[in-house]
C-alpha cells in the first residue's frame, strides 16, 4: 500500500474526517481510486502560523484538537478520490488537491518513518 507522509495538524484532522483535501503541487495517478495509509510526519511540525490560519478559517477544526498530536505514524488510510485543480472546498489551497474519502481512522497507529512523496508502506 501507498502512504503519504503529512505534517501535523493536517495529518490529524484528516485522520479524523475533518479536513477533505490535501493540498499538493502534484498528482500522483497510480493512487487514483486506491486507498493510502496517512502518515504522521516523524516531525513535531505545528507552529504558529498553522494555527491561526485554523483559528481563522476553521475554528471549530482548532477546538477539536488534542493537546499532544502523534507523530511518526500512519494515523488512518483514505480513498483518492480525484485530483483536482479548483474547488470549492474551504480546505482546498492548491495548486492540486488530493480529494480524500472514506477515510477510516485504526485502532492503534502503526509507528514507522516516512518519506517524502510516495512511498510503500511494508507491514
């Protein structure tokens, strides 16, 4: 299976069906219609900024994080539902976005390092 490595908050709040897109300079066909494992940057990558672009645009999104989030782990696997370059989604930015689906949320994260792009998860 593919996964795809993404900073936190954004990791966390697609894990958990809050935020719908990923927003990527590029589209990777091979995953289309293919569920990927999401991935918790190894990184502690939070600042400031992200949160008040949160507060700003999603303030209910802020509330529902957790004090601590995971990181070097998958938190969840998604669908990709397309690759689209103009919506109407408030968590689409651009330039493509990775329209996420399905997303189902494990039980217990699967802790392992990432990668940037794609890479193969190995169980």
């Amino acid at each position: 299976m593919y996964a795809l490595t993404i900073h936190n908050p954004w990791v966390w709040l697609i894990a958990h069906g809050i935020k719908t897109v990923e927003n990527r300079t590029w589209k990777a066909s091979r995953v289309l219609g293919q569920r990927i494992a999401v991935h918790a940057s190894c990184r502690e990558y939070l600042i400031r900024e992200d949160l008040d672009y949160l507060d700003a645009h999603h303030p209910r999104a802020v509330k529902r994080l957790p004090a601590e989030l995971p990181t070097g782990c998958v938190l969840a696997t998604a669908l990709v539902a397309a690759f689209v370059t103009e919506s109407d989604d408030p968590w689409f930015e651009g330039p493509v976005g990775w329209m996420l689906a399905d997303v189902k949320l494990l039980k217990r994260p699967i802790y392992c390092r990432g990668a940037q792009g794609l890479w193969i998860l190995k169980r």
